[in-house]
C-alpha cells in the first residue's frame, strides 16, 4: 500500500538530549500515517487503500493470536470469520477468563442519540485533552468514528446493555468529559462485553476457522532476519501443566497480552496479568513506547494490610453520584456522618468547579493524594479519602442508586466490611491501567515486521492519562474493526510464502532461549535465599515512591541505583522450588519478577529522561503557578520508543506528534 499523497508541512523535529546516563538518541520513526491527508479522515483513507487478500487465498495465511480479552478474542474471531486459519493462545483454561472481565464502568460511543451535543469531534477533544496532547491524534480519530460501530456490534452479538425505559440504549457521564457518552451494563460492562467476544470466538472454534491452546503461556517469540530485514514468524509458549515448550509459526503475530500494572506489586490487575510478552518483544527489538505512563485510579479501595495481595478498583462510574471530601483538620478519626458540612472540604468540586467529581482520573488521582499527604487522609491507616453517597440519596432515593451500583456498593461491603448506603467509601489512588506498551503504526504494528500489538498492550490512542471508558472501547476497535484491516494488508505482501517450518534454526533457537531462562532461574543457589514475592515487593514499593503519582529528579535516579541492585540480588539468591515439567507457579512468578525488575528500570530511565510533567507523568519540577502539570510542548512533543542497548543502556527513539484538529492548549478542568 502507497500512503503517499502529498508531502504535508509539519514542523522539523529534533529529538532533546536526555540526562540520564546510558541513554543515546535513536531514529525519528515513520508511523505510517498516510500522507496530506487530514488526520480525521486519515483512517478512511488508509482502509480505502490499503491491501487486499482473496477470499481463495486467505485459508493460505496462518495468523497466530496471543491473548482472548477484548482485542485479542476479536481480533481471532473476527480474522476466522474473513477465512484465515487463527490459532490464538491463553494461559487461562478458557478465552472468557482474561482480564478484560474485570472492567466495570463502560464503554464510550460517540453515538449521540442524546441531545447533548456530542459527537466525533468532541470525542476526539475529550480523548486528546484528556491524554494532554501525548497520543497521536490520527489513532484518536479512529477511536471516535468505530466507536459507533462496536456499540451496534456489542449489543447485536449479544451485550445487554442498559435501557431507558422506552427501549434505547442508555448513557452516562464519566471523567473527563461533559457529555453522557458512557454505554453500559450496571456495574459489570467488562464482564458482559468479554463474555460476548468470547462467545463469537468459542462460535469460530466450533467451525474450525480458529484453533485455541489453552494453559499455553507465551515465553518468546521467533523472529527471523533476511537482507538485514527483522520479521516475526512465530512463537514459544509453554504447556502450564505439562512444563513443555513448543514452537509455533505464522505468517504474522498478534500480541494482545493485557497491561503491566503488576508491575507495582499492589494494583488492581488480576494475579496472573504480566509483562512477559511485551518484554520478550521488547528484547528482540520491539520498542517500547512510554513506559513511565501509567495511570492511578483515584476510586481504587486503600491498602490496609502488609498482606493485601493486591488493591481492588471501585468504577469511575460511582463518580456521578458520589461526592469526593476529605475532612478539613487533620487526621480527624470522628464518624465521617458526624463531621458538619462546614468542616468537609469537597476539593475536586472546590479546585476545578466546572467538572467537579468528573475531573480526569490522573487530575483527581494527584488532588487525592495531595489531601493525603497533607495528613488529611482518613481510614486506619489515614491514607484514603471519602467517597459519600449521602446526598445522591436523599436526591434520588436508595432504590435508585441501587438500581445503578449494587453489584459495586455489595462488592465494597464484602472487601471493607461497611455499608456504603449509610457511611461513605474510602477509596485511595492505586496502579490501575498502562498507557505505555510496545510502540505501533498507525497500522498496529510493531517496530519488528509481522509483529502487532493491541489492547492495553500497545501504547495506543491514550497518551498520557487515559479517559475512562475508552479502555473497553480501545480493545473491541483494535480487535474488531482495526487488524481485520490490517493484518490482511501485510499478508497481501506474502502470498505465495509458506510458513516457517516448525523445526526452523530460529525456531529452535527460540526454544533454546527460552529453556535456557527457566534452566538459569531454577539452578540459582545463592548464600540469601529469598522467594519472589521478597523482591516484588520492595520494586512495587520503591515504584510507587519514586514513579507514582508524582516523581522528581532526585527520587527517580535512587530508584534507578535501587532497582540495578535488587535485580543483581534477585539473580543471586532467589528462590525457584521443584521442576520445570509440570505446573510450578513459583517457576511462573519467578519468571514475571524478573521482567517486572527490567520493566521497572526501563520506566523510571522513561521518567527521569522525559523532562515536563504531562497527564499522570507528574514530575514536581514542572508545576505551572498553580500547581498543576506543565508540558514542555516545544522539545517534548513526541512518544519516546525504547530499545535496549546492552545492560544500562537505552537507545530512545521518537514518533513526533502533531495536531491539527485539536491545537495544543494547556488543560483546563476548572
């Protein structure tokens, strides 16, 4: 496909030097954008041109999914209906158990069947802004104008979307916007929506177009290398039960794996979500696009043991109704009912009036986190603020904020113990989604030829600070109506070749690498011993400090230093008990603690390099006169993609970013 038009007139860019140790400038990459062509209409334009494949010819193209959440069930189901022979891949022992179950709140549509005024171009607005101008504002266009497609593809395929009482599909208001955009199923729209995905993909695998592995955990990939061209045909992945690795071989792959907030030790992701495959991607050289972006949910339930294993995340949808306060004096332990109105400080409705409770996540997220650092927090452990209820009651009545919430207002009572509907939520910012992932075109594909990425796995769409809702939205448009394009239109380029054989020189050395990982981690017989979780759990703790909510110079480097030497100790003395040939979930999390621990360097590298502060990249040395984050748009508006460069080193390259539609203006929430 020819994306060329015309050459548009866009500023020259030069990359800024960076100040971290170890870091050398790379390219300026090409994101396959096509050219003059406005970025609204650039997604129309791509598919009008883009390659076609057969239908005689695509049972000769072998597409290899990694991952059956939201994008990557789509995406297999989707490819297997056009007639192309799809194995997908889940270490789950069913496609409906990934990840994507877990979302609650909605989904957001551009649909404007309400008087609001919404529409597209508003879409895009809220998702630019929202994501402070460090998202590419061609992906966003396609964002807004599928997304009208998948609500009519949801409910049609099965999602029981919330109804007015006439019959239409009902809406509401989430962060970030002015609009009642947000479709939904009460509390459980993840749930709803990856059972129906998963039910289309379950359909194709009954037919034989799509042939599923489960327990088959993804431990490399096979990339081959032709007249200095990369090109991933395959992968490794290994049997959680039986401990075996086997080798795959496709004509392209796609990586759907999920986010790497695990990284944190305590966020809200299921157990089981990691970084494996973006990492093994990462260093056969795949770049890694802004890793340090990572967003903190303001309305997540606070930590309240050293052995909490993990947070759990209350919707951005209870946001409507519920009033965020925290008290106005200091560590004030009284009954929250008992504390007068004159004495509660309703901070997000006080500091940004013009949205009040419905401000960004990574804007409420810093707001909350101010309050409890300046000893205002509440709860045991005062490291929470108050989510109350008690007015929407008295509004609207108890049976309506139960039609809306049960599910969430129960789930709260069984995790905290108290009765939301008579004393208010506590709730804290905790890790909860990545904006960050493997960098990709404006076609998804990776800097390796063959190689896509999708989902929260890719860095897509959501640039610094993504919008609530748009995560569910994000992955049904990658799955069902952005690779069914794309794919197709590298595999026209491949008619005619056949798969990599199985038993190929880099498929075999693709085994080796792998067996030789699990042989390292399971031979270490160091004078400390110490289990996984020891080193998990001081790296999420030294991230949270030095690359949460906020960051600055001086914390970011000690992390970098502290990271370096918890790695070296980890590969020293942990602890991996029993065998490789059978399921070892010691073996399975040693594995992720040390991706974590490469991750974790590479992201604090990302934000000491990245010198402003922008949406949830909050750094304390680029505050604008009343506080709030200050961009750097003149040397930092790009997507750092990273490479690694030998141990301590980083090559970071750049995807400039321009703005057409929505011109770069400073966020204003107030």
């Amino acid at each position: 496909m020819n994306n060329t038009i015309e050459t548009a007139e866009r500023a020259e860019f030069t990359q800024p030097a960076s100040i971290v140790d170890g870091v050398s400038l790379g390219t300026i990459l090409d994101n396959a954008e096509p050219k003059g062509v406005p970025t609204k209409d650039m997604w129309d334009w791509q598919k009008d041109h883009m390659n076609l494949v057969s239908p005689l010819n695509r049972r000769k193209f072998e597409v290899l999914v990694v991952g059956t959440g939201l994008s990557g069930g789509a995406a297999a189901a989707a490819l297997g209906e056009l007639g192309y022979n799809v194995k997908v891949f889940t270490y789950h022992d069913a496609p409906r158990r990934a990840h994507s179950i877990a979302a609650q709140g909605g989904v957001n549509s551009a649909r404007g069947k309400k008087v609001d005024n919404d529409g597209a171009y508003r879409h895009v607005k809220d998702t630019v802004k929202g994501g402070d101008y460090r998202c590419r504002e061609s992906d966003c266009w396609r964002l807004a104008v599928e997304s009208v497609r998948v609500i009519d593809h949801m409910n049609a395929i099965g999602a029981p979307f919330a109804r007015e009482y006439g019959g239409t599909l009902a809406t509401r208001s989430f962060g970030g916007v002015q609009v009642s955009r947000t479709y939904y199923t009460r509390g459980q729209t993840g749930q709803q929506l990856q059972l129906s995905t998963a039910s289309a993909l379950t359909r194709q695998i009954g037919l034989g177009n799509v042939e599923i592995f489960t327990h088959a955990d993804l431990v490399d990939l096979i990339v081959t290398e032709r007249d200095g061209q990369k090109r991933c045909e395959g992968i490794v992945t290994r049997n959680l039960i039986t401990g075996e690795l086997t080798p795959f071989t496709g004509h392209a792959v796609i990586l759907a794996t999920g986010g790497y907030g695990n990284v944190y030790h305590m966020s809200t992701l299921a157990k089981n979500s990691n970084a494996g495959a973006l990492m093994r991607a990462y260093e056969l050289g795949a770049y890694f696009a802004s890793p340090a972006f990572i967003q903190f949910h303001p309305t997540g339930l606070p930590v309240n043991a050293t052995w909490q294993s993990k947070t759990i995340l209350m919707s951005e949808s209870l946001r409507n109704d519920g009033r965020i306060w925290s008290p106005k004096e200091p560590k004030d332990d009284r009954d929250p009912n008992s504390i007068p109105e004159e004495e509660r400080d309703y901070f997000l409705e006080r500091r940004y009036p013009a949205f009040g409770n419905l401000v960004p996540r990574d804007v409420a997220s810093r707001a909350i986190s101010q309050q409890i650092n300046a000893g205002l927090g509440v709860g045991p452990l005062h490291n929470s603020a108050y989510l109350d209820f008690r007015d929407a009651i008295e509004r609207l009545g108890k049976d309506t904020i139960r039609e809306r919430y049960s599910n969430l207002f129960k789930m709260y009572e069984e995790a905290i113990g108290e009765d939301p509907y008579t004393s208010p939520m506590r709730i804290a910012p905790t890790c909860h989604f990545t904006m960050g992932g493997l960098w990709t075109d404006f076609n998804e594909m990776t800097s390796i030829p063959g190689l896509f990425c999708a989902g929260e796995a890719s860095w897509t769409y959501h640039g610094a600070n993504r919008l609530g809702a748009n995560s569910l939205l994000s992955a049904s448009v990658d799955g069902w109506f952005t690779l069914p394009f794309t794919v197709p239109n590298y595999l026209a380029n491949h008619l005619g070749e056949a798969v990599l054989p199985a038993d190929s020189p880099e498929a075999a050395e693709a085994v080796e690498r792998a067996q030789a990982r699990i042989d390292r981690l399971l031979n270490i017989k160091g004078p400390n011993p110490h289990g996984a979780d020891y080193y998990h759990r001081q790296l999420g703790e030294i991230l949270y400090f030095a690359c949460g909510v906020s960051r600055n110079v001086k914390n970011l480097q000690e992390a970098i230093v502290k990271i370096r030497e918890i790695r070296a100790d980890f590969w020293a003395n942990v602890v991996v008990p029993g065998e490789q040939n059978y399921m070892n979930q010691a073996l399975e999390y040693a594995a992720r603690v040390a991706d974590y621990i490469d991750l974790g360097e590479l992201m604090c590298v990302d934000a000491l390099d990245r010198d402003e502060s922008c949406g949830a990249h909050f750094r304390d040395d680029h505050l604008s006169e009343d506080g709030e984050a200050e961009r750097d748009d003149e040397n930092w508006c790009f997507v750092s993609a990273w490479e690694p460069a030998g141990e301590g080193k980083f090559i970071r390259h750049a995807d400039p970013l321009y703005f057409e539609s929505i011109p770069l203006q400073t966020r204003n929430y107030k």
